[in-house]
C-alpha cells in the first residue's frame, strides 16, 4: 500500500544550496525557505545573507524535519516553491484608490489549516475583497490542500505578504483604511458597526484568536452573536459572514 504523500511533499521544493540560490536570484516566487539547525559553512553564510537581502521567509528547523520531505541530497536547504506571486501591498493600495474604489482587504493571523485558509480565499473572491494579506510566518502554506479548497480563488485573488503585521497595521491606517478585528471578546455585533468605508479586516486562529498586539491597533472590534451552546464559529464560516456584511453595507447589486 502507498503512503499518503504530505501537503509538503505534494508542493513543489528546490532543495540544495545552489539550486535554491538559483531560484531566488531568477527571480522565482518563494513561499519560505527550510534551513537545518546548526550549519556553520561559508555556503550557509551566503545563503543566509541572500535570504535576508532578498526577503525571502525562513526557518531552521531540524536535520530529521528536512528528511521527511525529501531523501534526496538537499545539503540542508530546502525552498518551497509558490504557486502564486505575492503582490506589493504599498503599490497595491494606491491602485486601487486610483481605480475610484473603495478598499476591502481581509488579513489572517496565524490561520494554518489549508482548508480553512482555501475556504476564506473563495469567499473573498466572491466578495471582491482587493487582497489578502498574510505574515511571512506562522500562516497556512499555499500548497495543492489550499488550492483546492479555494476552489481555485488562490490565483484570482491579490495576495500580500507581510513581514511585520504591526507596522502593516500602521501603514493601513495611515492610508485611511479603518482596522477592524473579529473577536468573540468584542461588545459590538458586526453589524452595528460601519463597515462601508474602507476596511481591513483581520481574523486570526480559530484556537487562540487575533493577536492582543493587533488587537490594540484595530480602530473596532465585532462579534458574531451566538444563540447555541458552543462559543465560536468556524473561522471561515465567520470570514463569510463578515465579509458579506462589509458587501451587504456597500449596497452591493448583482
């Protein structure tokens, strides 16, 4: 009987110091790249350097992690190739105040199951959310899972990558866009608030939340009123409602 391949092993890697290299200087999207704990040679000082210089994300993880996803020879790299081009959130926003509309963007934190992360992507489509933004760590992996959940969304939707959620935050509310965060802590239900101006919201893992540092940035907190027993919904199958919300107060028509 075959083993299951993981949603890792069914992306598509580079693996070896100048393969990965290669990658990265053509130019090549990068979705992260894995870096075994303990390298000490003048090629890790290089590939490190042209990680941080080129603003690839990167983690260094253990020799037995790096085997697992490959056999093969990777010298103790491996990059993940993405399926999608991550968009420039400062060049962006400015379009779309250009094009005459009214910005809508939806930011995940630490949101990491593919199907979840896939689901939010269709309904933001479906939305016309402009883009999603997600932190270059901690976020589900753009893999054949999220593809498929998303129903194929993931290449229709703008995707923007952030590598401090904070000053994102700060720079969004500098561009007038109002911070508003979904959390079952919020006194106010989501549909007392307006939503119709330009908005970014954030939703964050369905276990621990939104971030309390987010949380202090956001301009309002909402909630989805409970009527059952448990305490939350799905995230998204929250994102939907609040997304529509946003779609409903706009006055949206077919």
């Amino acid at each position: 009987m075959k083993n299951k391949r993981t949603a890792e092993q069914q992306q598509e890697i580079v693996y070896g110091f100048h393969p990965v290299s290669e990658a990265i200087l053509s130019g090549k999207e990068i979705e992260k790249v894995l870096v075994q704990k303990g390298l000490r040679s003048d090629r890790f000082r290089e590939i490190m350097k042209l990680l941080k210089s080129s603003g690839v994300p990167y983690q260094i993880v253990p020799h037995e992690k790096l085997n697992r996803i490959t056999r093969k020879n990777h010298q103790g790299i491996i990059g993940y190739i993405s399926p999608v081009h991550f968009y420039q959130l400062e060049q962006l926003l400015p379009t779309v105040f250009e094009e005459g509309r009214m910005p809508f963007l939806v930011i995940v934190d630490r949101i990491t199951d593919v199907r979840n992360f896939g689901a939010i992507l269709r309904s933001a489509e479906g939305a016309g959310v402009d883009a999603m933004i997600i932190p270059s760590r901690g976020s589900a992996q753009l893999n054949a899972g999220t593809i498929k959940s998303s129903a194929g969304a993931i290449f229709r939707l703008p995707i923007c990558r952030s590598d401090n959620l904070k000053n994102t935050l700060d720079f969004l509310k500098e561009s007038g866009l109002q911070i508003v965060a979904a959390t079952e802590k919020a006194d106010t239900v989501y549909h007392d608030l307006n939503l119709a101006g330009p908005v970014a919201l954030i939703l964050g893992a369905e276990d621990e939340g939104i971030s309390p540092e987010y949380l202090k940035k956001a301009d309002g907190l909402i909630r989805i009123p409970m009527r059952g027993e448990v305490g939350s919904l799905n995230v998204s199958v929250a994102a939907g409602i609040l997304m529509y919300e946003v779609v409903r107060q706009r006055g949206a028509s077919d």
